[in-house]
C-alpha cells in the first residue's frame, strides 16, 4: 500500500496510511513535496542546542564538532582496541551488493533501476551496531567534561590512559536504557574508560547482550516491559544521584551529533570507490528505524552532506511503526502503537519501539522523504539473502531496508535521473551475535525467502 502526505496533521482515524499501519500490512508513505533541505536546515537550527531541556534546535556546528572530538580520541583508540587499526577512527565498510540485487530482482520480478549498496554498520569495530557512533561520542563527551572539571587536559588522549583517570572515573556512574546495542556501546566503552556503568534493558533484549555486557563489569537491570519503561527506569535511577550521567535516548544532543558524523564518511567514501551523488545522481538511503535516534542523526547528517541530493527512507517492522506513526498523524511521542492495535513486538529486537523519540519526529521530520514497514517475515528472509548472496550474517533487524527499494520504484524519481541513482542499505547490526545464534537467524531467514514476493 502506497499513500500520499495528509493534508494535515491532525490524528484522522480513516487516513489510509494509518489503516494499513494498524491492519499490520507493509505500508509505505513517500513525501515528495518536502521543502528544500537548506530552507529546513536553517529552521531547526535557529536554537542552539548547547541550551537544556530537550532538543529544539540543531547548532549547525554539532557534525563537526562531534567529528573534531572522535578524532581527539582517535590515538586512544588505537591504543585502547587495536580492531580499530592504527588510526583509531570508529568507521563500517561501504560495499555494492550486485549479487543481492539481481536476487531480488529476480524475486519481484521487477529491475532497479541504478545500483545497490550496503553500508556495513553491522561490522563497526568494538560494538558492531550503528550504535556505536553516538553511544561512544556521549561517552567521550563525558570523560571530557569529567577530566576538564579535576584539572587534568581534555584535549591529550594520553589522559585517558592515565591511573589519574581512570581513578576518577570510577567515581562516575553511566546509565542507560536499551533494547540491547546502545547499551553496548555504552557499556564497553564506559567500563574501558574506567566509568561505572548501568544498562536497564528491556524484555525483548537477548541474553547474550546482557552476558557480553556483565563481563565488561557492566552493571545490567533487566527489565520485565519495553524499551519505554527501560529508559523511565534508567532516567529515574539516575535522577539525583551525584557523579552519574544518564544517556537519554530519546533527547540527547549528544548521540544525535555522534551518528551525525557517519555522513561525512560516507561522503569520502563515495568520493573514493568514484560514486557520483548529484541532481542527475541521486542518493537513496534506507535507514531501520527503533525510536528514531540513530536514523535521525544520520539523516540530518546526509542533508547536510548532501543537501536535495539524498532521499532518506526510514523503515519499521509492521507491528513497531513508532516513527512513521507519530509523523503521519503529527502526534509525534503523544502516540504509540498499542493506540492504533499493534503490539510493537518484533524479531527485530533493535527496532522494538512502541513511541518515538520526543524531538526527532518534530525536528527532523521535514527531512524524512519515506516511511516504510515491513513484515518480521521479510525482515527474517533478508538474513538468508544476504547470507546467500554476499556471505553476509547479520541480525534481522539490520536487513529491514534490503528489500525497500523496490517499493521506491516510480515514487522519487522518474527517467534517467532515477536510472543512475544510488541506493544504500543501512545494516545496522550483527557482527557481535554469537556463532549459535547467528546460525539459527540464517537458517530461519533460508527458509522464509519464499516471503520476498512481488
């Protein structure tokens, strides 16, 4: 099902869209008429957001700054995970996947136009999620803060290394709420800075997450609800508590200009394999989508890069469609998707989000170009085609934009322009699964690829 932009935005039951979403079917809304990525920009940052409470604004310098900081720490990194190889720097791979694409348009039956490509954010060195760049940029933005306030320099990455620190580390407190990889990435990085640390997590979150993360010396708070009443729980533990640092996953500034900095990446590494994005060349990305954080930061990120050039289409499994929810009828965070009948459980663990993010739904809105959901079924069998097509293994909410494209056909561009485009599968996790499990996800994607249909 395909649908148009509402006329407005307030909350109609009989909208189609809506109906598909609560009917559980794969639903899909482009927004062709968005104003242009330089008018919204400068909208949404007419605040700065170095100002508290939540996020109003984005100070244009927030990529940048975020980017300036990673490489601070880039020496410690190399240091400290050797994966990271010698310059340090938190980066995935950007492959074509040829062989995946001719699969599946086998399996529509139907040609893409332009070439197919993965942005491998499964293999990210120390936690392999897209979580990584904003979990780790808070954290570095903590021990700065936390380093700057007893005397010591928070520029030297050697002072992260030192006795001195990490004592006064272990006086602070990070806590989180999770479904499982931005606690990881909060986790590992906090402990290996010295940080205490607190993950809640919520019911859908894997074991082996919480048993990775407890032996880093993390403190884990398992959690019987969802991903809501995991960050409620972790934001009241830490609320009052002296030297702790609560990571807000539904606000914060400072993960949000983490994940930013992944388009200045891509940008040179497009640059690099000699990809073209322009007018006549467009990009589009296909980002899975939980509570809105990470797609968020990187979309904002891309337009800034790339300006009118990049299209990004956010995805959701049928049953957890938070994000597209809460724009479409403009209620943002006001709404969930047990309100609509949905249950907002999901194999896609990593994408089990009932109610959106507060500000990215708001602010960054104007920037989305498509909303997608797709079945835990096509989700599981994206596992088994990039299994079988690129001797890819990844977690099955990773695969939740591989087959998006396709339903893209005809809606953002017409004739050569659309012939020539770039589209770019974010996979956002996966290299930490342990062997067994990731063994049994590839034999259960095997057997659903009769799911991809036309």
């Amino acid at each position: 099902m395909t649908s148009q932009s509402p006329s407005n935005t307030e909350f109609d039951a009989d909208d189609r869209a809506i109906r598909s979403l609560a009917s559980g079917a794969p639903t899909t809304w482009f927004r062709p008429d968005l104003s242009s990525a330089e008018v919204v920009l400068r909208e949404i940052g007419s605040e700065s957001v170095s100002e508290p409470g939540p996020v109003t604004g984005i100070d244009s310098t927030i990529m940048s700054r975020a980017a300036q900081r990673f490489e601070r720490f880039a020496p410690w990194f190399a240091e400290t995970f050797p994966e990271t190889a010698a310059d340090g720097i938190i980066e995935s791979a950007l492959v074509t996947a040829d062989y995946a694409q001719a699969e599946l348009n086998e399996r529509f039956g139907t040609e893409l136009p332009g070439r197919l490509w993965l942005k491998r954010d499964d293999a990210l060195p120390i936690s392999g999620s897209i979580k990584a760049r904003g979990g780790f940029h808070e954290v570095l933005e903590y021990a700065e803060m936390v380093a700057a306030g007893h005397g010591l320099n928070p520029n030297d990455p050697a002072t992260y290394s030192a006795e001195e620190f990490r004592g006064l580390a272990g006086t602070h407190r990070i806590v989180v709420g999770s479904t499982g990889n931005l606690g990881l990435s909060i986790g590992i990085l906090s402990a290996a800075l010295g940080f205490a640390a607190s993950v809640h997590m919520s019911a859908d979150a894997r074991e082996w997450k919480k048993e990775l993360l407890r032996s880093h010396g993390v403190d884990v708070i398992e959690h019987s609800g969802d991903f809501v009443e995991a960050v409620s729980a972790g934001r009241a533990s830490a609320e009052g508590a002296p030297r702790t640092h609560f990571v807000d996953d539904e606000d914060s500034r400072s993960l949000f200009a983490g994940y930013s900095v992944a388009a200045l990446r891509l940008r040179d590494q497009f640059e690099a394999a000699q990809v073209t994005v322009d007018a006549e060349h467009p990009l589009v990305v296909y980002l899975p989508c939980g509570i809105g954080g990470g797609p968020g930061g990187v979309t904002y990120g891309l337009k800034r890069v790339f300006g009118d050039d990049v299209h990004c289409i956010f995805v959701e499994p049928s049953q957890a469609p938070a994000m597209f929810l809460g724009v479409r009828t403009g209620l943002h965070s006001e709404i969930c998707v047990q309100d609509i009948g949905l249950s907002g459980a999901t194999a896609a663990d990593g994408l089990a989000v009932a109610r959106p993010s507060r500000f990215i739904g708001p602010v960054i809105s104007p920037l989305i170009s498509g909303f997608a959901t797709v079945s835990d079924e096509v989700i599981k069998a994206g596992v088994g085609v990039l299994h079988q097509t690129e001797g890819l293994d990844v977690e099955p909410s990773a695969t939740a934009g591989l087959t998006v494209p396709w339903r893209t056909i005809g809606h953002l561009g017409e004739g050569s322009r659309y012939a020539d485009a770039t589209h770019l599968v974010w996979v956002t996790g996966g290299a930490m699964v342990p062997s067994e499990e990731r063994e049994h996800y590839v034999a259960e994607g095997l057997n659903l690829l009769s799911t991809i249909q036309p």
